[in-house]
C-alpha cells in the first residue's frame, strides 16, 4: 500500500499544473476535480504514512527488545561460566559442567536474539527511507494543493471578469452607438440646408417683389401717357374752335 501510494504521491507531485490547464476544454472543472484528487489522494497518503510509520515504530520496538533480549542472556551467559568456574575451582566438576551447560545455552539465545536483531535491521532502513519519501511527497502534494487553489481562484475571477466583459461588449452591440462627431455634422448639413432654404425663399420673395414693383412702374408710366395725351388733347381742342370758317 505504501509503495503504490508513493507512486502516486510522486506521480502527482511532479505534474505540470499550467501544461494540463493548456490542455483543457473547462480549465475551471479540471482544477476542481484535481483538488478534489489531490485532497483524496493526500489523505491516502497521510494514512499511508501513519500506518508505515506505525509498522517501523512496532519493528523498532521489536528490534530493541530483541537486541535487550541478546544482552540479557549475555549476562546470563556470563554469570552462568562465572559460577562454573567457581564450582569447577572449589573441586565440583560436574557441578561446573552443568553451569557450563547453561552458558552454552544463554550464548545460544543470545546468539538467536542477536540474529533477530540484525534481520530486523534491513526492514527498519527500508521503512524508514519509505516514510522519509511519503513525508516528502505530502509536503510536496501540500504545496501543489495550495498552488491548484490559488490557481483555480485566480482563473475563476479571470473568467468573472472576462463573462463581465463579453457582457457589456454584448450589449454595445445591441445599440447604435453614434459618434457625436458624426452626428454633429449631420445636424450641421441641416442646419445648412434649411439656411439654404431660407436664402431661396428670400431671393425668390424678393424677385416677385420687383416684379410687383416692375408692373406698378409700368402702370404708373402708362398712366402718365395717358395723363398728358389728354392734355395735350385738352389744348387742341380750343384752337380747333376759334379758326375761320372757309369761303
């Protein structure tokens, strides 16, 4: 369970967060579920750890009892050849021989215990490296945890901004944006055209008043003709009276 853990730990840790956002169709979604990954897979990883270091502490207890084990029968051993020596000085022999039995068989156990002790060892190096790694791992998967969260926090407020953006650029396109230039100047060709309008209508009122004029000052001319051709009509009048009758 530790290894395979370890592999994933390592797995993990070592992927390249921007490479797989680049690859994604809904970076936000992919972010989410790697968190929730991450999340699952370190604490997997935290009870990998606590039961690999559960078995090494019990195998290092193990490993210290048999090595207490080892010197415990080696006193033994000791106090046991000790005796046989006294027994063996005071003239008992078999006595001796007995105690030498015993030491033998202490030396045995220490042997045995001294043996178990060592066969531990390689289990113990192996565990402990295993934990060191897990513990790496964690402390890396941590890191990758909080660099996902940063980055998924970053990219939802990115895509905020940019749905905002899309938003109001939407709604400029439903209405007619003009340019007060533009429209300045068409309300300037109107002003234009009804100056021009007003200069014509004044022209033309002014041409059918000297045509008005025109015809008047030809009234008054034909008027003045008549006026002094009755008067010149007024004085032959006279003058045909007063000649002498013809013979």
């Amino acid at each position: 369970m530790a290894e395979s853990i370890l592999g994933r730990v390592a797995q993990l840790a070592r992927a390249n967060i921007n490479a797989l956002l680049d690859s994604a169709e809904d970076p936000e979604k992919m972010l989410d579920q790697m968190i929730r990954d991450y999340t699952s897979n370190i604490r997997e990883a935290e009870e990998a750890v606590a039961t690999t270091i559960g078995n090494l502490r019990l195998i290092e207890g193990d490993h210290r009892e048999a090595l207490e084990a080892a010197r415990g029968w080696g006193a033994k051993a000791s106090a046991a050849s000790a005796k046989a020596d006294q027994l063996r000085a005071a003239g008992s022999a078999a006595e001796a021989d007995k105690f030498d039995n015993l030491t033998k068989l202490a030396l045995h156990k220490q042997l045995d215990f001294e043996q178990q002790a060592s066969g531990y060892e390689p289990t113990i190096a192996q565990q402990t490296q295993v934990v060191e790694k897990l513990k790496t791992g964690l402390e890396q998967m941590k890191g990758k945890l909080s660099q996902l969260q940063s980055k998924r926090n970053e990219l939802v407020a990115r895509a905020k901004m940019a749905e905002a953006t899309n938003q109001v650029q939407d709604a400029l396109k439903s209405v007619n944006v003009m340019d007060p230039t533009s429209e300045l100047s068409r309300f300037e060709e109107k002003i234009k055209r009804e100056e021009a309008r007003a200069i014509g209508s004044a022209e033309l009122a002014a041409s059918s008043l000297d045509a008005q004029f025109e015809s008047l000052e030809e009234l008054t001319d034909e008027a003045e003709v008549e006026a002094r051709l009755a008067a010149l009509k007024g004085q032959a009048a006279p003058a045909a009276i007063e000649a002498p009758p013809s013979a």
